[in-house]
C-alpha cells in the first residue's frame, strides 16, 4: 500500500514504509536479516499506537533490541533517505522530530532543488517542486513566528551551527542554495545588519537593545563593514599606481619602483585568493581576480623578455596590450562593492543576465554575419591572397554595418586611391579596385543583412533586455539581500588589513594571541543551555505550524 492509497495517514504511511525502515538499518549497521527485523515489526500494532509516536516507537525499540542506537541523528538520517527516496509524505513526519527544524526544512528545499536538476520524469518533477515549496513555506513559517515571539532568539538560532547539517547554520544552509525568499526575512537581514556593524553576535535582552555597548576601536576595525570599505580603499590606491605605471614608466630597458609596489598589491591579492579557495565557494569576481593575477604575471614576464631582448620590440608591445587588458580586469573588480547598494547590487545580476541573452543572440547573428561576410568580398574582390591580413578586410565590412559604417566609397570604381595591380594590393598598402558587378551586388546583399541583424534580431534583442530588466526589477529587494549577506560574510572573514599590508597580519595575530585577545575567533553557541532554549522555541513554534495545518486539512 503507498502513502497515496493510504489517505496520507501518518499511521498507515508509516506502517507501509517499516520494510524500507529495515533495509535503511541494515546497510548502516551491517548484514541484519530481514526476517528477523519483521518479526520485531509485527509486535507493534498500527491501530493502538498513537498517531504521531508510532514512528519513534518503532526506532527506539529497534534500535535498543539491536543496540545500535546513540545521539548519531538517526532521524536526521531517515529524513534525508526519505527525501532521497521520495517519500514526501514520511519525510514530513520525520520532520517533526529532528533538533533543527528550519535547518532540516532549508536542507530538505537544497536536497530537492539538487533532485530536481537530475529528475527527468514530468510527473516526478512536478512533485519535487510542491514538496520543495512546501519545505520552504515551513521554514518561513517556523522562523517567523519565532521571530515575533522570540526577536533574539531567532536571531541567534538563524547563526547556530548545527552539527546534523553539515556544521552548517541557517544562513549558509540558504545562502549555498540561494534561498532569496528565507534571506529576506526580518530576521535574517537583523542579523546581517548586526554582522555589518560587528563580527560577533550575542544575546542581547531588552536593556541591552535600548542602550547598546559602545564598540572598541579593535571590534570596530575587524568588522565588516571596516574590511570593506579598507579593502575599498586600499584597490582604489592600486588602481591609480597601476595606471601611473601604464601610461608613464612602463619601458623596456628598465624597472621602476612603481612595479614592484604593484608586484606588493598583486601578492597581497594572491594571499587572500589562497585563502579564500581553501575556505569558500568560488564566485564570480574571484574567476575575475584570478585571471587579472595570472595575466599579471604573463605581463610581467612579456615585459622581463623585452629587457633582455632590445631588438625585438613585439615583447614590449604584447607586453602593454597584456598589462592593458589585466588593468580593465582589475578595474571590473570595483564592482563587487556595488552589493552595498540597494539599487546597484541588482543591476549587476541584470547584466549578468543580459549578457547570457547576447551571447545567445550572437549566435544566430554570426549566421548571417559569415554569410554575408563570405558572400560580399568573394564578389568585390574575387582571388585573393590568403594571409592574416585577409581574415581582418573580410569581417571589417559586416562588423561595422552593424553600427551604421557602411563604407560605400570602397565601392566607387573611379576612385584613384585604388588599384588592380596584385603586387600592391596583395600587401594592403593599397585599397583593391572593387569589381564592377560587386559595385551593384553588394549593396542589395547589405540591404537584405541590415534588415535582417539591425532592424529585427538587434531589436528583439533590446525586447529581450527589457524582458531581463523588469523581471530583476520585481524581486530587486531579495536580490539584494542575498548579495549583501553574502558580501557581509565574505568579510567577516577577510583579514582586517587592506592590501599590500595582508603579508604582515601573521605577524599581527602572533602578537595578540601572546595578549590573550580573542578578537579574531568566530563567536559560537557553546552553551549547552542556550543551545537547548533555541531547540525548544523551534520545536515549539514548529508544533504551533502542524498544528495549523491539521486543522485546515484534517485527515480523512
């Protein structure tokens, strides 16, 4: 019988799943007979049992006849094979009586957003989807109503570690799924406005909250938001001497000091990568950093070659195209601070966005654009020399038609500043003589390419944007509230000093760890007490949610 058949009774879903219950302890426990495991069942009568201690009862009777049960997070364990397995209907009562319910809830939306990408069958994905809505509406729920009761509590259970979950708090649980809806919450961005102004959370009762501590001058230089707008700062500077350098002592037969100040930025930047690599999820802007690193260094090297090869100046010359393009890299890195601002952060994602929707349009563009391209010069200027040089003149027409440069004088035949001769044109010192047939075919063939790419790709392009703009612009408010946490975390845990001064912090924390200063640790929940209040208050807000399901949808 399936959970279907059955009504969604607990009782009888739970009964049906007891064979599946066995199979589960035996591959975690060792080669336990099934046999043995339904005789243990068969004591146990669905009908007498309560509703919702049926399932429990099962476990720890068989668990204590096996010997086999410790604080090892059993239920933790069937929750998540359930959820594997999709049985949503016994997966919800494991719910109810893990330690953690909105972590359970956050994990079980991250585990069947993971199902959902591999899920093929319509009818399968239809129901990992409600199940995923319905986990994320308990965590909602379970978070708000302790909120309203309990403003401090919630805040700090939101940054409770919590060992079933990977060692993983609330936050970083909907953070690593992207959980925009759970980020927005009042609690949340509570939180993530305490962690701005100090790295460390505590409890704080009602006299403490009208009258706040004043911060030190130490909590105040390793929060944040001090890290921020330092590391700010401290690119800015590396900014202006990297383009001081660029413009106006980049040579070939020396080094200038500047250099080996911007070599300092580039290994502070280098440390904090490691760092970073070993500790966090990739990002975007550290891909971007990265790259501007490692061109850095085949700049640097271009440059070293050109020092000890005077005659050859196409080092020197690859060595400033290379240096150019890693200072834009460098630059683009300014606008991860943007995430500070409500109204800049999400138009980051809009251009995100759009340029995935260019580059699919470019593809369909290049159709055309090589198809024109090929088509046009074979007609003017027919039996070509193949050479590099080629490849340039024949996407130089349809490139630019695209921005309205049409060049119709190269198609004039009485201009004098052309000519037939092969030796003269085959070098490009000279413009070709365009042929007279290709004078009237060409201008028909981009005629036809301009109402094409101009008029209707390039403007369902622009429908497209528009499309990306307005739907980023109706969920701007969560959108920027994942990108600010997730800024705020990012330098929570960055080092205080701003770049190139990151070497010497080592130094700097051998130093105040001989003082006895615990400013650098992570502030955790080691109380036991305390660790047991916020379980308590989650499980009682989460029984007051059932409780209200029950009654809008009773059992049948």
């Amino acid at each position: 019988m399936t959970a279907s058949q059955a009504g969604c009774d607990p009782r009888v879903v739970v009964w049906a799943s007891l064979p599946y219950l066995c199979v589960y302890f035996q591959a975690v426990n060792g080669s336990e007979s099934v046999s043995s495991n339904e005789s243990s069942m068969s004591k146990i009568n669905p009908k007498k049992a309560k509703k919702t201690d049926l399932l429990i009862q099962w476990i720890r009777d068989y668990c204590g006849q096996k010997h086999i049960y410790t604080e090892d997070y059993k239920i933790e364990r069937l929750f998540k094979l359930a959820i594997l397995k999709k049985k949503f209907e016994l997966s919800e009562i494991f719910w109810r009586y893990v330690k953690y319910p909105i972590g359970g809830a956050l994990f079980a939306c991250m585990l069947l957003r993971a199902m959902l990408a591999k899920e093929k069958k319509v009818e399968d994905i239809q129901r990992i989807k409600q199940q995923k809505k319905k986990y994320q509406q308990f965590a909602l729920k379970t978070l708000n109503n302790t909120y309203s009761k309990y403003q401090e509590d919630a805040i700090l259970l939101l940054s409770q570690t919590m060992p079933q979950w990977k060692d993983m708090s609330c936050v970083e649980l909907a953070l690593q799924m992207k959980n925009r809806d759970f980020l927005a919450h009042k609690a949340c961005q509570e939180l993530n406005n305490r962690l701005w102004r100090n790295s460390n959370i505590s409890y704080q009762n009602k006299e403490q909250l009208e009258n706040p501590k004043k911060l030190s001058c130490m909590e105040r230089l390793v929060s944040p938001r001090a890290k921020a707008f330092m590391a700010l700062f401290g690119h800015i500077c590396f900014l202006v001497v990297y383009a001081v350098l660029l413009v106006s002592f980049l040579e070939s037969g020396s080094f200038h000091v500047l250099e080996w100040i911007v070599w300092a930025f580039i290994v502070s930047f280098s440390l904090e990568l490691i760092r970073q690599l070993y500790t966090e999820r990739i990002e975007t802007f550290q891909l971007l950093q990265i790259s501007a690193v490692l061109l850095f260094v085949v700049g640097f090297f271009m440059k070293v070659g050109a020092y000890y090869d005077h005659d050859n100046s196409r080092w020197m010359e690859g060595s400033r195209v290379i240096l150019s393009v890693d200072y834009i890299l460098f630059c683009f890195g300014i606008l991860e601070f943007y995430y500070i601002f409500k109204f800049l952060g999400p138009l980051l994602l809009t251009i995100k966005n759009m340029t995935k929707i260019f580059l699919k349009f470019v593809l369909i563009i290049m159709v055309f654009y090589v198809a024109f391209a090929v088509a046009s010069e074979s007609v003017l200027y027919p039996v070509a020399e193949p050479n590099g040089k080629l490849v340039y003149f024949i996407n130089r027409r349809p490139f630019w038609s695209i921005f309205g440069e049409y060049e119709f004088d190269e198609l004039d035949v009485s201009n004098d500043s052309c000519t037939d001769d092969p030796s003269v044109y085959n070098t490009y010192t000279k413009t070709r003589c365009p042929t007279e047939s290709g004078t009237y075919y060409v201008p028909i063939l981009m005629a036809f390419y301009v109402v094409l790419v101009n008029i209707l790709l390039l403007n369902f392009l622009i429908a497209a944007f528009n499309s990306a703009i307005e739907k980023t612009e109706k969920g701007s408010y969560k959108i920027w509230c994942y990108q600010n946490f997730q800024f705020t975390l990012k330098y929570r845990s960055v080092m205080f000093l701003p770049p190139p001064f990151i070497v010497l912090f080592p130094f700097f924390v051998c130093c105040r760890r001989e003082e006895g200063n615990q400013i650098f640790t992570q502030n955790e929940i080691r109380d036991d007490y305390e660790a047991m209040k916020l379980r308590r208050i989650q499980t009682e807000q989460r029984d007051v949610i059932l409780k209200d399901l029950a009654i809008k949808n009773p059992p049948p």
